[in-house]
C-alpha cells in the first residue's frame, strides 16, 4: 500500500511539539469582587479543528517525557515529549476520522459540525491534568465577575488511556460536570461515580478483567505465581482484585512487586533478581506500557528467560518494544484484548512519525524545530515506500480494541447530542419539560443524555453505559507468538463475557496456546505438587498454604481427591483399602462350616458323638452283665444320651450367629449340661448310699430307688429349664456385629442379652459340678474293685480343669477362635466325662469279661 505525498505533507503540518506550561484559570480576591485571570502561558500546542461543537481528545503521543529537576531557584523550562507511540498516534487518528464520519453523514447530527481540540500527555499525569484544565478554559482573558462564568470550551473530553491520568483529570472537570469519556482506563476505582461522577468509558472495568486472570489461573492449574505491578491506580487496584480472586481459588502469591517507570534502575534490577530467582516462573503483570517498556529492558539485560507471562490489556497488545530481542521474551504471553474491529477507512491514516518509524527514514523538511522532533536521521522518505509484505503484531488490517473504543466513545458523544437535538419542547427531561439548546447547552445537559446512549454500531454491537457508566465486560483472549519471519504477532485463542451464566464466562482453546519455554506442554507453577488420592495435605510450618507435604491417610480414612486437606472417615461398617482411596465393607468373621477350624470342629463333634453312641451300645448289648447293672443302667443310658446332646450342641455354636441360633446355642449348652451333671450327680449319691446300706439299721435305699433318681434328674433339670425359660422371655441371647476387637474386621458373635441370666445358668452348672466333686471326692476310698466314685471324681476334675482354664483363653481368643475355644470346651468336658466314666466299664466288658462277674464287683475275688 502506498501513501499519497499530500497525506504526508499534512501530517508533517500537523506534528506536535513538546508541552510546555498549561495554562489554567485561577481566581483571586480582590476588594471590589472576585475576578477570573489566566496565568501567564505559553502557546500550548494541540491538533484541532474547528466546529459548531468541540470535544476535547487527550491521548499518549509519547510515552516518555524529558524536563529538569525544580531547583525552586529559577523558572522550571519546558518539559520535552520522546519515545514516540505509533499505536496511540493510531488513535488520534481514530478520533479525527470518527469526527469526520460523523460530519459527513446525514442522519446523525445532519447540519451540526463537530470540531476537536486533541492534546499529548506524554503519558504523565500532570500534563494530563493541565491538558484538561486547557480543554475547560479555552483561551479566554481577563474576565470580571459576574461574567466568570459560562460553559466549557469543550461539550465532552474522549480520554486519557492510563488510568492514574484518567483520575486526575477526571477530578479536574468533574466539578465542571463536563463528561469525560475513556478508551483505555480501567481501573476499578474510575467506577465510583461518586468520586467520579462524569466518567464514562469504553473498555471494560479491570474488576472484570482481574476476575478473568484469576480464572486463567485457576484453568492452568497453577497455585504459585508471581506478581509484578504498576505502582499506580491502575495496577494497585487491578492487582488488588486479582488476588483476592485468585486467593479464593487456593492461590498463592510467591512474590508481589511493584514499581513506575520513572523509579531508580537499581529498584527495577532489583525487582528482575527476585524473579529470576523466583521459584516459580508464572508472572501475572499488571502494568501500564510503558512500565512495560522499561521492565522488559532489564529483563532483556539480565537475560532472565522462560518467564510465562500472564499481562494485563495494559500492555500485552501494544507496541512498545523497540528491539526484537525484547519481543523474544515475551513468547508465550497471554492476555485479555478488547474487540478489535475493522473501522473502514482508517487504515489509509499515517503521519509523519508513523512512517519514519516504520521505515527508519526521516521526513525532515529543515526546519530546527521538525529537526528535534525527528527520530531518524539517517536517510530521507521518499514518500514511495509500501505497507505490502510488511509483517507487525500491532498493525493488522483489523485495529485494536483501542482504536474501536476511541471509535465508539465519539460515537457516543454524537448519539447523545443528536438525542438533545431531537428533544421536543414540552416533553423535555428538564426543569418544565424543557430542552437543551444544541447551541447553548450546559455540559450537566449532556451528561443526562449520555447516561441514557442506547444505539448499535455498524459493527451490530449495541452501545450503552451501565450505572457506573462502563459498558458490556466483554475480551478476547491472545498470545504473542512468534511466526515464520521471526517477528511477535498476536493469535486468538477465546474469549471472555462477564455477562454470561456463572461458569460458562470464559471459552478458551488451550490446544492453540504457544508457551514461553515448553512449546505446547502447559508449564507447572506449583509449590508443592498435588497430593496423590490416599493422602492428605499438612502445612508446612512458616509457609503459604500452597507450600504443603503430603502424608497418607490413617487407617479407616480415605481421600479420593488429589490435594485433599482432609481424609473423610468411613462409615462404621466400611474400611479403607490399601491405597486409602476408596471405604471397602470390613471383612466378616465368623466360624463357619467352610473354615477349616469349624470343619475341624464337626469332625471332633461327631467323633464324640460317635463315642457315646458305641458306649451306650456296648451297654445295650451287655446290660443283663453284673458291671452295667452295678452301674444303674437307666442313669448311665440317660448320661450317655446327654453326652450325645452335649457333641452335638456345639454345632450350633458353628455358622452365621442368626437369632434363633443365639437362642438354641445358649439355652440348650445350659439344659443339657445340666442333665449330664445331674445323672453324674444321681450316680454318685447312689454309689455312697449303696455302701451306706451295708451298715446295720441303715435303710436308705429305700428312699432313693429309681423313681426317686428319675424325680431328682428331672427336678434339677427343670430348674434349668425354668431359668432358660425366664432368660428367653425377659432378654434372650441375640446376634451382635463386634467392631471393637478388630478396626477392619466384623466379627459376627452372639450376644448373651442378659447377663443375671447368663449368670445364674453358668453358676447353676457350676453348683452342681462342685457339689459331684465334693461328694464323689469323699466316696472315692469306699472299698470296691469298682468303685464308679473314683472315675466320677476324676471327671469332675477334668470337667472343672477344663471350664477353669477356658475363661483366660476365652476372652484372650480373637474373632472366631473365641467361639471355638468355647466349642473346644464343651467337646473337651464332655470327652473327659465320656471316656472317665465309661471307659473302664466298656474295657471290663469287651476286654477282662472274666472280672464282669457280682463277686468281684463286691470286691471278693482280686480284680486282677
């Protein structure tokens, strides 16, 4: 593309030159009234144009400025702008082009013609500040009281772009009550239409901007990053924000600095060092430009690379790097940009500046003072040089948001004064009814329209201010990448809408995103890595929350989460598995038929039953011989069948506890014991009053023939009956889940329901068996060959050794081996009853038949 010389020559006219004192309006008091006189000035140079109305335009020309420190001694000398800004020019450019457009249509403000007065604040703020003041005051005299007053030189002010200029000037004309439209101020604070009640803008609230960072941060699963802000309102703020965002997502601040351009070097090195020593390498940048700019300077001088940048619209789409090495170190950086839009027409806009930069030519005519403001020296421009090929990642053939919002805040100036044209008298928004007068309006009668600009650009974007007087929260997001040429340009990568349903502002392809130093591989910022499910996080002691050892979970907790803060418990009857991450059900124990102890067991059981069974039939068979009928043979057959109830009993002690199972196990273990010691019992008193009997006059046989032992089993029985009875019927014996003897284990057990009733069966048995001790203990010596009171003294004995010697085993055995000590004990008690009284006959009878004979029962031939 190829400028014409005419374009050139113009812009050559309109260059501007350095600020000098701006002036302003200052009152003083006088004796004969308050009079209004400008200060001695020099000439302030602007761009303008004139209009039937002006707006006033502050932009950044420049982005630094050069003046002497005030010695306070002699008159301070003019301040000198430098370090020319293509992209804010660009805006000038925007600014007058939308004027013109606006001229030259027909249907908005037809016969009305806007004129603009524009101003450089070479990026600082004072000049800002008497930027405003000159837009204010105009270039009026002396003026007496009463005429100090009037409207504004200006309808409506479109500025500044940095925010701390922005609330400067801001300040100044808000007592005017002139409004004051900004294109790339940001910060939060600017929404306080309190404090700044004649403010508007174009560019989204940093609040939204600050949410949206944080939401980056949280999207990249960092938690560690560093912070590098301008000291100004508009990184204080902005920053402010961000971390109390970023905060609420478990983020933490490895490092937080702060600094302005116009700082000492040694600060801004300083600042490098603790980045290039950071231990992480995610730096959130909340920083003007030109911040920017001189930043990236020391970076690029202490070589400090891999830095993943995460910045702020303040910078991340400007072109403020002169060098390309200094572009190099912003690969990767990722940004939120406002919509940038295609403003036909525009782009055929260049001056003098412009072109000299781009194409390291001067446009130099000879004056001196072109000669100053000139930055290159070395060749002339013949005016033939072309755009075509040339590559720039802040140059597309779309503009920038900044350009669009300088767009559409002139456009909403002349939305709000066509509104006032079109007010009809009698239903005007003022005092009667009334309107203003396009010609004559005060600057508070605009300001009431702009708050009510509601109209759609061509680009189809609707237009509109909010109560705060900021418009629809809405970026694009971007990444400096480098393309083939070697040059940094500009890729989209989504976009943001903080009007959108929670959770579904931010779209964002991640697959399309270039990183500093890892290519496509998202780079880690983490204090500590993420705690594996299983475990849990501890703080490390002097350390930010995100700085955290993991330890793993105790038993019976588990974390299915990774950087988990706690481990939940499970609930009672689950455990956790070996990896801790998932509650399992506790593992069921009982004694049961399929283990090998339980089949064991069975086995033991019917052995003893199996025993008996031979016993009571060799008795069967040999019931008419002397020895068995020495022996009661209705007791002994009785006993034996007690001692066959007493194997087969523990099998109910095997298997899953159910409730009918506690009640039987419990109650019949009782009863039937009970009956066998109650025949031990009868056999003994029989054996004591048999020898009792042969003494003269002794006739107690008579009293305890088989009717009277029948009655003495059966009563004694009964009794037990009776208080299994009373147990089942108040408390009985019930099923229980024990999960205190094992953390991870269930053991299925029988509960005894009420202890007197456990009690009083145990001690019942008890009785009886001391009772048969004692009485066959002093019947032992009574002379017989075949005295049946020594073998039941010797199984009593082991009945009692056995039962004395269970309770220790009893309680101290685990899970299932407690029910099988106690089914140990009984077949163990029983076997002991079994082989001591019943062996030695079953041996006379089947072995020694020859000593079955009454004689030797009685002791008269030798047993041997």
């Amino acid at each position: 593309m190829k400028v014409p010389r005419n374009q050139i020559d113009c812009a050559v006219s309109q260059s501007f030159n350095p600020f000098d004192q701006v002036d302003t309006v200052v009152p003083r008091r006088e004796s004969h009234g308050l009079v209004c006189k400008p200060r001695a000035k020099d000439d302030l140079p602007n761009l303008s144009e004139d209009g039937d109305i002006t707006l006033g335009g502050i932009f950044s020309a420049h982005l630094d400025v050069i003046h002497d420190v005030p010695s306070f001694v002699v008159s301070p000398s003019d301040v000198y702008c430098e370090s020319f800004d293509i992209s804010s020019f660009r805006l000038i450019q925007t600014m007058i082009f939308a004027i013109e457009e606006i001229n030259r249509s027909k249907t908005l403000l037809p016969n009305i013609t806007l004129g603009y007065e524009i101003y450089d604040d070479c990026s600082t703020t004072a000049i800002a500040s008497k930027a405003a003041l000159a837009l204010v005051n105009g270039k009026q005299e002396l003026i007496e009281y009463p005429e100090c007053k009037g409207s504004s030189n200006v309808a409506a002010i479109i500025g500044c772009d940095i925010s701390t200029s922005s609330i400067a000037a801001a300040r100044t004309v808000g007592s005017f009550r002139i409004p004051m439209i900004s294109y790339f101020s940001t910060c939060s604070c600017l929404s306080d239409k309190l404090e700044y009640p004649t403010f508007f803008r174009t560019i989204p609230s940093d609040k939204y901007q600050s949410k949206l960072l944080a939401e980056l941060v949280k999207t990249f699963g960092w938690n560690w990053i560093g912070t590098v802000r301008s000291n100004t309102e508009y990184g204080n703020f902005g920053m402010r924000t961000f971390v109390e965002e970023a905060k609420k997502n478990g983020v933490c601040i490895a490092y937080s600095e702060s600094f302005y351009r116009t700082d000492p070097a040694e600060k801004i090195s300083k600042i490098v060092q603790v980045m290039k020593e950071a231990t992480t390498k995610v730096v959130i940048g909340f920083l003007h430009g030109g911040d920017m700019r001189v930043l990236i300077k020391e970076i690029l001088r202490q070589n400090v690379t891999g830095i993943q940048w995460i910045g702020s619209e303040g910078w991340v789409t400007k072109d403020i790097f002169s060098l390309e090495e200094e572009g190099k170190f912003l690969v990767g950086a990722i940004g939120p940009a406002t919509r940038r839009t295609e403003i036909v027409g525009l782009r055929d806009i260049f001056v003098k500046k412009f072109w000299e930069t781009l194409f390291s030519c001067s446009l130099t005519t000879g004056d001196a003072t072109e000669t100053r403001s000139s930055t290159f020296k070395e060749r002339p421009c013949t005016g033939n040089e072309h755009l075509d090929g040339l590559e720039n990642a802040y140059l597309p053939e779309i503009m920038d948001g900044s350009s669009y919002h300088v767009y559409k805040a002139v456009y909403a100036v002349a939305h709000a004064l066509h509104d006032m044209v079109s007010c009809e008298e009698g239903n005007g928004p003022f005092v009667n009814n009334t309107c203003a007068h396009i010609f004559s309006f005060e600057s508070w009668q605009l300001l009431h329209y702009l708050h009510l600009v509601n109209f759609t650009a061509q680009t189809g974007e609707v237009i509109y201010f909010d109560e705060n007087g900021d418009p629809d929260p809405t970026y694009e997001l971007v990444n400096l990448q480098m393309n083939f040429e070697g040059a940094l340009e500009i890729v989209n990568i989504g976009y943001y809408d903080g009007s959108a349903l929670e959770g579904q502002e931010l779209v964002l392809n991640i697959s399309d995103i270039v990183w500093s130093s890892t290519g496509k591989q998202i780079p880690r910022a983490l204090c500590s890595e993420p705690c594996p499910v299983g475990t849990r996080k501890v703080s490390r002691k002097g350390q930010p929350l995100c700085c955290f050892d993991c330890t793993e979970c105790a038993d019976g907790e588990v974390s299915n989460t990774t950087d988990s803060t706690d481990c939940m418990r499970c609930p009672l009857e689950y455990w956790s598995n070996e990896q801790k991450d998932e509650c399992i059900p506790k593992k069921i124990e009982f004694l049961s038929f399929q283990e090998a102890l339980g089949c064991f067991l069975v086995g033991l059981a019917l052995v003893g039953v199996c025993l008996a069974v031979a016993a009571a039939t060799v008795f069967f068979r040999y019931r008419e011989t002397p020895i068995v009928r020495a022996n009661n043979s209705e007791l002994s057959f009785l006993l034996l069948f007690a001692l066959t109830l007493c194997f087969l009993c523990t099998l109910t002690f095997i298997g899953k506890p159910t409730r009918w199972s506690c009640m039987f196990r419990r109650t019949v273990f009782g009863i039937v014991f009970v009956l066998c010691i109650s025949c031990i019992l009868g056999k003994t008193i029989l054996v004591v009053i048999a020898f009792k009997a042969t003494l003269p006059n002794n006739n107690l046989m008579n009293w305890f023939g088989p009717k009277q032992q029948r009655l003495g089993v059966f009563g004694l029985t009964f009794l037990q009956v009776l208080i299994c009875t009373i147990w089942l019927i108040v408390s009985p014996p019930y099923p229980v889940k024990n999960m205190t003897y094992y953390k991870d284990i269930i053991i299925l057990e029988c509960d005894v329901g009420s202890l007197k009733a456990f009690y009083f069966v145990s001690s019942y048995i008890g009785l009886l068996s001391t009772v048969c001790f004692l009485l066959a203990f002093l019947a032992r010596k009574l002379p017989d060959n075949f005295n049946d009171a020594k073998y039941i003294t010797f199984s009593m004995l082991i009945f009692c050794a056995v039962w004395i010697t269970f309770i220790p085993a009893y309680v101290s055995s685990p899970g299932m081996y407690t029910v099988a000590v106690e089914v140990f004990a009984i077949w163990a008690s029983s076997f002991g009853l079994l082989v001591c009284i019943f062996a030695p006959k079953c041996y006379i009878i089947l072995l020694k038949p020859e000593n079955n004979t009454k004689k030797n029962m009685m002791g008269k031939e030798s047993s041997l």
